[in-house]
C-alpha cells in the first residue's frame, strides 16, 4: 500500500513542466496513490504553449498561428487531472505565470516570461511556497537532464530542487512554516527495458505511425542503468485511468491501442509500472527494485 506508516494520509507533490507530462510520466503512479487515499498535489510550471500539434485541426493554435495552444492544454490538463482523480493541481506561480520555452536553442528561449528566463529566486520561492502548504511526504519531479534536456523539464528540476531548500530554511523569503521533505524522487525508465521496448516498437512502427531511433541502445531520455533505480511502481491496475489521461492530452499526442504516440512521432507502450530514483531519505531493504515509495520514510 502507497500509505505511510503515521496516523496521517501520505502527502506527495509532483512538479511538471507541461500539461502531458503528468501524463506520460507518472499518469500511474498519479492514479494508484489517489486511490489509496494519499492527498497528490500536482504542480504544472507551464501551460505548454510552444508545444507541437498532433492535430491537424488544431493546427491554427500552434504558436506561429493564432499562438493559443495554452489554454487549450490547460483545458486537456483539467481533463487529466480529472481521470487521474487529482482534485489539487496548481500552476506554478498561477495560470500563465511561466510560458513554455521550446526546445533549447530556439528564440524563444529568451522571452522575459519564459520558465527557462525564471528568475531563479523567485521560482525557488515560489515552488517552496507550495512545500511548506501542502507539507509532502514525498515530492516528485525530473533528474538534472529533465529526462530529455528540454529546457522547461531542466528548469522544474532546478526549481523544484532548490525550492525544496527554500521550503527547509528557516531563512528563506517562501511564505509559510518551514517544512523538510523526507523522501525525494526523480522520473526514470530502465536501460535495459527500453532497449528492449524500442527494438520491439521498430517493427510495428510503420502501422503505429512512429519514428524509432535506429539505435534504441544509445537512446538517451530518461534513461537510467537499471542498478541506478530504485523504485519500480505497479500501475497495473489503474492502466485505465493512465491510458484515460493520456488520451486527454489530443494536442501533444494519440493513443493506438496500448501505445501512446507524441506528435514528433515518437512513442512508447501504455507501461504498467513506473520508476524512480530515490535522492533523499529511506533506504534499501532489498537488493531489487523497492516496491513502495514511502519506504524508509520517517515520521515527521
């Protein structure tokens, strides 16, 4: 059972830098923790707005149109966080406060409200603002790369790791009383399991509609040597609520059968478990994968 072992219901905070990657990343996780009565915050630092457009339709939302994808993928992520059963979602620094960066390297990079142009104090602050609230027992987000080096994914590790310190020191300028995480936690995929997804996925990816990397063995995003994990999460049985999320998300991606398909053309099988690496607090009890995520968590 995702519950800690205290008289109160566990508390968990993941940070995201778009509306999908909920989603995509810990959709699973998301759904399984609600359900077993944990209170889930989920912090969305962007609204996405540089974002491809998986539909053709939509195409006059893209940022070079009518440049009004924002809200609508604000409006897909209130359909998410309904299937996930989240009922505390929050922007980072309200609605529209940070827009999306785009990729790295683009002009857009450099717009005064872009997240990666943040002020880091500020955001520090603000993402430690929402700590010392919402009091998590465990708090999710991104390795240093961001699982894949986009800009925004780089930048919510950076803040929320830093607006974990803001959170914990007494001196700092976030509102509220201090509060020290106990358990942290990064995104990752095994290596060996997603080598072994993309050789399978290259010979469907012609009906699929996707593009494989020719070398699954160097792919790099997200992915983590499997002795690097600590945590493999069964989503098993909350797979309908995941795909149900996912499925909210029509701008950025489509689900065919139990894969999921980005608008760049990259994909991946619907996973019934979901991992992380563990960067603070708890400890091994086994030499496999934990099971739980609270494991080795202290009462606070």
């Amino acid at each position: 059972m995702a519950t800690a072992r205290r008289d109160e219901p566990l508390r968990v905070l993941l940070a995201h830098a778009h509306p999908d990657d909920e989603s995509c990343a810990t959709g699973g996780t998301i759904a399984r923790l609600v359900a077993e009565g944990a209170a889930v915050t989920v912090v969305t630092c962007t609204q996405g707005e540089q974002g491809k457009i998986a539909l053709t339709e939509l195409q006059h939302l893209h940022v070079d149109n009518d440049d009004a994808l924002g809200p609508e993928r604000a409006r897909e992520l209130s359909l998410a966080m309904q299937a996930l059963g989240v009922t505390d979602h929050r922007y980072l620094g309200g609605s529209g406060h940070y827009r999306d960066s785009g990729r790295m390297g683009i002009p857009a990079n450099n717009r005064p409200d872009a997240f990666w142009s943040a002020d880091p104090i500020e955001a520090a602050n603000l993402m430690g603002a929402i700590v010392r609230e919402t009091r998590p027992h465990i708090v999710i987000t991104y390795d240093a790369n961001g699982g894949y080096g986009h800009p925004d994914h780089i930048q919510t590790h950076r803040v929320t790791m830093n607006g974990l310190a803001a959170a914990a020191d007494a001196t700092s300028r976030a509102p509220g009383e201090p509060w020290d995480v106990p358990l942290v936690y990064w995104t990752a995929v095994p290596r060996d399991l997603i080598v072994a997804e993309l050789t399978e996925l290259a010979t469907r990816a012609d009906d699929l509609g996707l593009w494989v990397d020719p070398d699954p063995g160097e792919y790099p995003d997200g992915v983590h040597p499997d002795d690097e994990i600590d945590v493999e999460f069964d989503v098993s049985d909350y797979l309908a609520q995941k795909t149900q999320a996912l499925t909210a998300h029509k701008t950025q991606l489509t689900v065919e059968g139990a894969y999921w398909v980005l608008a760049s053309g990259r994909g991946m099988r619907i996973q019934p478990r979901e991992w992380f690496i563990r960067v603070k607090g708890g400890h091994r009890t086994s030499p496999g994968y934990e099971t739980a995520l609270d494991t080795g968590a202290p009462s606070p």
